[in-house]
C-alpha cells in the first residue's frame, strides 16, 4: 500500500460536503504539482545538479508526509540523505526511482479520487 488513508482521512470530516470537495481539490492539484517535480527531478538527475535535486526532494518529502504517501516519502528521504552526505551518484540512482513510485501512488490515488 503505496497511501496511508488514515492519513488523509484525517484531514476531512467525511460527513462534511465542502470537506470532501477541499480534499478532491487538494488531491488534483497534488496530480498537478507532482507531474512538474517529477519533471524537474528528471532533469537535475540528467544534469547532476545536486542542489536543485535536494531542494525538490525535499518538496515531496514535505507533500508526501502530509498526505500520507509513505513510499513516496521514505524514496525522497533515502534520495535526500545521500545528498547531504554528498553521495550524488547513489542519490540520483535512488532520485531515478521516485517517478516509479509516484506512478504506482498515483494510481492508488486514483482508486478514491480519479
């Protein structure tokens, strides 16, 4: 299970209308943020650019902890460590895999809010 819903459950009061329209919102806009930092990640991996990397990284991290995409969020912290023990090389090789994971969390995702 790539999405801890307890997590976003928490976020709403499900009996709520306007609750779970915040959330639907909250959740399309994740979709769209994500497609551009797995775009810019991506790019800093091509580039070697380890600052902008661990920069982006620790975006998701923080948006993958809110939401409770935990995969998502220990992929960013491994990727992030690395960086700051200036091991760019395993740091992009684990950065790699972060699109993966966010296809796999996306497609959970979309099983609640398509």
């Amino acid at each position: 299970m790539q999405v801890d819903w307890t997590r976003i459950e928490a976020l709403i009061d499900g009996d709520d209308p306007s609750d779970l329209e915040w959330i639907k919102d909250m959740i399309r806009t994740l979709y769209e943020n994500m497609e551009i930092r797995i775009s810019n990640i991506n790019q800093y991996c091509d580039s070697e650019n380890g600052e902008n990397l661990k920069s982006e990284l620790h975006q998701i991290k923080g948006v993958a902890a809110n939401f409770g995409l935990m995969d998502l969020y220990n992929a960013v912290i491994s990727a992030e460590l690395k960086i700051k023990e200036n091991d760019i090389t395993i740091a992009i090789q684990l950065s790699k895999k972060v699109p993966g994971i966010w296809e796999e969390t996306k497609k959970e995702l979309k099983t609640k809010y398509p």
